[in-house]
C-alpha cells in the first residue's frame, strides 16, 4: 500500500462521519463552528481525519454523558497538551457531573414516592365512593 493510499483511507467526508455517527451534517458543522472540530479545506469541501473522527466521538460522549459544550471544549483544548493535565479535568468534571445525577435521583425518588402516596390515596378514595 502506498503512502497516499494509507493517507486517503484515513480521509472522512461529512456525509461519512454524518451516517457512521447517526448525527446530521448540520450538527458536525456546528460543532465545527464552535472550534470542536477543524477538518481541512480541499476547495469549498470539508475533509475529515483520523483526528477529527476521534474528537467526534469524544464530543458525543460527553454530550450524551450531560456535560457542557464548554466543558468538552476545556478537556479537548487539552488532547495535545500535558496528559495528567487533562486526566485532572475530566476527574474533576465526572465527580461534577456524579454529584449533579446523584442529587437528580434524589429528587426523582422522592417525587416516585410522593406520586405513589398520592395514587394510593385516591385510589382508597374511590374504592369508598
């Protein structure tokens, strides 16, 4: 295999990334916008690397764990820096976002408690009525 072959097979088109990730273009282009993703310009077409694919799975990660886009930004500013660095963030960011569900649960279990009170109320009532 020659070098260009190996370059190319590492080459992703929007519509590739799109379909492979199950996201719409528009979404990978707004992820562009927000500096997320840098792909490279052949002309007026977006050309998408290894690199880029990676960072798109770690933005969908992040998104679908809850966090921010600014705190996906702040751990992907630091891919290329000092990894301890970005290994601090993101534990600091998960204990963040632990603390935020487990507080979620919490207040879900006691509204399922309180509606179950309810419920069984009115459902004596009726058998009364």
């Amino acid at each position: 295999m020659t070098r260009a072959e190996a370059d190319n097979r590492d080459l992703y088109a929007i519509a590739d990334l799109a379909r492979e990730f199950g996201i719409s273009t528009r979404a990978i282009r707004f992820y562009e916008a927000k500096g997320l993703l840098s792909p490279e310009r052949v002309g007026v077409t977006r050309v998408f690397r290894r690199r880029d694919r990676a960072r798109l799975i770690l933005i969908l990660r992040g998104k679908r764990l809850g966090f921010s886009l600014r705190d996906i930004s702040d751990y992907l500013s630091l891919y290329d820096a000092d990894r301890s660095q970005q290994v601090h963030l993101l534990a600091g960011k998960v204990e963040e976002r632990l603390a935020s569900l487990e507080a979620q649960l919490s207040d879900l279990q006691t509204t399922i408690a309180e509606l179950r009170e309810i419920k069984k109320l009115a459902d004596e009532r009726l058998e009364k009525a």
